[in-house]
C-alpha cells in the first residue's frame, strides 16, 4: 500500500498545478465571505428571500450564493449536488444518483428521476452463488454492487429549468476539489473509520488515504475529482459518461467484478416522472412517483390518519405514536409487493395513493390494540441509511426539493482511479432473491428484481408542501426505508402538532415498517410513550439517531426560515 500513497502523491501535485493553470480560480475570490478553510454551522435562521439547508455549510452557502448571483433554485440546486460531491463524500456524489422534486414559480410540478440503472449485464440472480444463496458482499462492496451512475445527467436535465452555465455551477465544487476545504470532526471520523475498505476495494489510491489519521480541522484536496470537474466543465455530460472519466469508471470494474460498460454509461437517460399529489388537512403535498416509495407511501399514511384528531392526541403521545405506527405498518406491507420501477413494472399507483384505498386498509384498525405484521402478506426490501437531502427555495417562489445517494456511507467503498470518486452500491436496493429474504434478512418482491436497464426501488422521499395553493415547505431527509416515515412524522409536526420547522425535524423519530414487526425509536423518545406501547403488546428497540432532515419553509411575512437537522453537520444559509 505504500506504493500507492507514493504513487498518488506526485500525481496530486501534478494534477493540483494542471487543474490550477487551465481554470481560473473565481468563484472564492468573488465571495470572500465563504471562507473554505474556516466556516460555522447555522442550524437555523430566517431570511427575506432565498433559503437553502443542506448536509454541510460550505455547499449551503455556495447555493445562496449562487441564487444572489442571478441564478433561481434549480441553478443553487445543480450548484449544491455539485459541492456536495466534494465536501460530503460519504453521501453528496457524482457516482450515485437521485431524485429531484420541483415547483416552478407559475405552479408547474416536475420529477427527474437520476436514479442509477442496472447495467445491461446484470441478471436476476447475480448475487447468488450456484446453490441460489446470496453471495457474501457482492451487492454492497466493490464495483460488483455499483448501478450507472445517474447525478451528472440529472443535473444536466435539470439546467434548462437553471439560469446560469453549467460551467458557473461547476466552478465551486471545482475549487473545492483543487484548492481543498476543512473537514469537520464527523467528516473525519467517516473518512478515518472507511480507511481499510477504502485500500482494498479501490484499484489505485486516492485522496481520502493517508498515512496519518484524519482530524478535525484538516484540509481535504481532491485534484482527481477536480480534474474529472474539470472534464464536465469543458465537455458537458460527455465529460462524464464518456471519453476519460467513462474509460477510467470501466477500468475501475475490472478490480473488483463490476459490469458497467462504456455503453451504459453512453446511454444512461434520466427520466421525467409525475410526481405524487394529496390532500391533508388543507394542504397539497407532493411527492416523488416509482421507482421511489416514499410518495406513495407518505399519500398512503397521511390519508389512513387523516380522519383522526391527531392534535388533540399530542406529538409523540401513546395515542398518536400507535395511530401512526398501524398505518406505517400498512403502508410498508404493499411497498415490495406492489412498487418497483415503473418501466418495468405495472405499478398501482392511482388505487394505492386513492383516499378510498387508504381508509379501506384502516378498516381493521383498532384504537390502542397493537396489530400483527404476520397477518399481512406483503415483504421490505432492505435499503442502506445513508443518503443526502437538499432543500432550497428561492426570492421568486421556485421550489426544488432533492434527495440524492450512494446507498451506504461512501458508498461501495470504491474511488474510480484517477477519476477522484466513489462509486455507488446501490445494486444492493434490487432485491437480489425475490420473495425470499436476502442477506440481510429483509424480504423483496418480484417488483424489484433485477433486470438489465432497470432502477432498484428507493425510499428516497423529497417532498414539498403547498398551502392555498402557494409555495409552503420542501423537505426531505436521507435514512434508508425510514425516509417515507420521517418525513411523515415531520409534516405532522409541522401541520398538526403546530411546531415550528427546527423543532419538527428534531423532534425523537419512530420506525415501523411492517416487517420485522417492532418500532425502532431514537434514545431520547419519551419513556411514557415506550411503556404504554410496550403495555400494549408493541416490541420497541432503541437505536441511534436516524436521519437528516433538510427543510426550508415559507413563514406569512413571506421569510424563508431553514432548518438543518440536529444529527449533523447541517446547516442553512440564504439572504
Ligand atoms: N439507497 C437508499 C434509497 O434509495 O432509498
């Protein structure tokens, strides 16, 4: 291994003087009040025009600062999953892929969905060994568990709807990458704890290991990634999905059996889809539509609980917590049963989000008595907790609202040599033995196996939320298959509960998702609500916290307060 640091080492300088001389170093000069190199968490303010709230400070203020340089939403939103891929590698990413959901200022809705595909040589039953078991990490580690990476292409999809160049929006995370930035004690924990699968599932050795562990404080440079920025800059999405970057990804494949061909990558398409819409209580909320759960599941939850007086109940009581707990329970039972991707699969989507649907499911419900996930058929595909979510609206109204990932915490674990990137795991969202339960347990569904092509079901759940018809709330937040149901437990607190955005996205989190029947709660849920639950028959499990929520939201005097989640190092930014 100490070739490979020696190796890297004069291939930094190189590329460091290289990136230097053909790109002017703007960006940072003409906002000095961004300082790389010394910057604070705001976890909540208000602001009269524009508001963003992201994963990290840096890629917060780069998005304001965009919007204050002309641009609208969509231009701060490609801005912030641009830096976000240099600042907060563990989930921001230009090898992952996402969903963005957008309210335009005229009113006009808009889904693009980046989700990675399977390549065109995956199979069914790829993961399994010639007995028909799952094959220990082959969907989760190394370039073998990588889908075709959709983020660029999504950007580039969403730049007509952006007002600025590509090239101006490229140009933080460029700097970023080549001038490097200070990482925060989080960011160097992740970096410091991944170390050892760094080396092993990546063919060269990259910026993120060094001799010496991380600290807090350090400075991170990244002259492959801005070099591969760079590439993007000057020949647009080809400087990606072709030429060096695409032969440098196909020679990654071949460290660890991975698939993705220069075709796939030639060939990967976004897709615009319609996203989910409902009522609740006076508001419209919308969502984003399959190869995503979470919008029907939230339609699906929202509708069950609708008919009961949540605010009388109390945030968190033993009566809301149970109502809210059956419909995750039912909502999650139809999920790997019922939804893939809709290119593939015929999904229900119009009986599954109807009212009348919602309330038929609830017929059996009964007040305060725990239901039993055995007597309900369908099965949970498992998904990873890591992912990232943005919010942002801007002075005009526009509102964009994305959730974007690698799966787990970086991902594969896999830096694409001499490209400065790690690649996604998210084959890993397929389920790789349908009808029986993976690896880890969990049970997947004949929706989501894998077909060549295909995009493996997610839970991503970027929402927005309009009140009188005008712009309201986006939020969204990363954490697997508790996405849909934080973001459920978010808007509650919000529209019944009466809190204000922070205290909504801080509030203790619950999780149930029908199998395995037990809600997980976080350490500081209240003990009352535990006791009366498990009086009732409900097995409960304390775990970590989960998730970060992102929400930015439009107060009556027109402000736009952002509010980052307490669990990270998110923070909010605007003007
Ligand atoms: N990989 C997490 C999700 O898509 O839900």
């Amino acid at each position: 291994m100490k070739h490979k640091f020696q190796v890297f080492s004069l291939l930094t300088l190189a590329l460091f003087q290289l990136s230097i001389s053909v790109n002017a170093q703007t960006f940072f000069k003409q906002h000095p009040q961004i300082n790389p190199y010394q910057y604070t968490i705001v976890k909540e303010q208000a602001f009269q025009k524009a508001a963003v709230t992201s994963a990290h400070p840096l890629a917060s203020m780069v998005g304001a600062a965009i919007m204050k340089d002309g641009g609208n939403a969509f231009d701060a939103a490609i801005a912030v999953q641009f830096t976000l891929a240099v600042v907060y590698p563990g989930a921001g990413n230009i090898g992952g892929g996402g969903f963005l959901l957008s309210r335009n200022k005229e009113g006009v809705l808009m889904g693009i969905d980046y989700r990675e595909a399977a390549p065109s040589k995956a199979f069914r039953d790829m993961y399994l060994d010639e007995k028909g078991n799952p094959i220990e990490g082959m969907s989760r580690s190394g370039a073998s568990a990588s889908g075709v990476p959709g983020s660029v292409a999504g950007m580039f999809s969403t730049l007509p709807f952006a007002k600025l160049p590509m090239k101006t929006l490229l140009q933080p995370a460029y700097e970023l990458a080549a001038n490097g930035f200070v990482i925060t004690e989080r960011e160097a924990r992740g970096l410091n704890a991944e170390r050892k699968n760094f080396i092993k599932n990546s063919a060269q050795a990259s910026a993120f290991t060094r001799k010496e562990n991380w600290k807090a404080g350090d400075t991170l440079y990244q002259p492959e990634l801005a070099a591969t920025i760079l590439r993007i800059q000057q020949k647009g999405k080809a400087g990606f999905y072709e030429g060096e970057t695409a032969a440098m990804i196909v020679e990654e494949m071949k460290n660890s059996k991975g698939i993705i061909s220069l075709e796939d990558l030639k060939k990967y398409t976004p897709q615009f889809r319609k996203p989910i819409e409902f009522d609740y209580r006076g508001h419209r909320v919308i969502s984003f539509a399959p190869p995503s759960s979470g919008g029907i599941i939230i339609a699906q939850m929202m509708q069950m609980i609708a008919p009961y007086p949540l605010t009388v109940m109390g945030a968190n009581s033993f009566e809301s917590v149970s109502l809210m707990v059956e419909a995750q329970r039912r909502a999650y039972a139809d999920r790997a049963e019922h939804m893939g991707d809709p290119d593939f699969w015929k999904v229900p989507t119009k009986t599954l989000t109807s009212n009348a649907y919602a309330q038929a499911r609830m017929k059996d419900y009964q007040p305060g008595v725990a239901g039993n996930s055995k007597l309900i058929q369908a099965g949970i595909a498992k998904e990873s907790e890591q992912t990232t979510h943005f919010s942002v609206i801007d002075e005009a109204g526009n509102m964009v609202s994305v959730t974007t990932t690698l799966n787990d915490t970086y991902g594969n674990k896999t830096i694409v040599g001499g490209a400065g990137f790690l690649l996604n795991n998210e084959m890993d969202d397929f389920s790789i033995k349908p009808g029986v339960p993976n690896m880890y347990g969990a049970l997947g569904g004949e929706a989501n196996a894998i077909q060549p092509g295909k995009r493996m079901l997610s839970s991503m759940t970027p929402t927005l939320v309009t009140k009188n018809n005008q712009p309201y709330i986006t939020i969204g937040t990363p954490g697997g298959t508790t996405i849909p149901n934080q973001v459920f437990e978010g808007l509650v607190n919000v529209i019944d509960h009466k809190m204000s955005l922070k205290a909504a996205i801080d509030a203790p989190r619950f999780h149930h998702q029908h199998m395995p029947d037990m809600v997980s709660v976080e350490a500081d849920f209240p003990e009352a609500t535990i006791n009366a639950l498990k009086e009732k028959g409900y097995t409960i499990t304390k775990r970590g916290a989960f998730g970060r929520m992102e929400g930015v939201m439009i107060l009556p005097n027109g402000n736009r307060v952002a509010a980052g989640d307490k669990r990270g190092d998110d923070s909010v930014a605007g003007y």
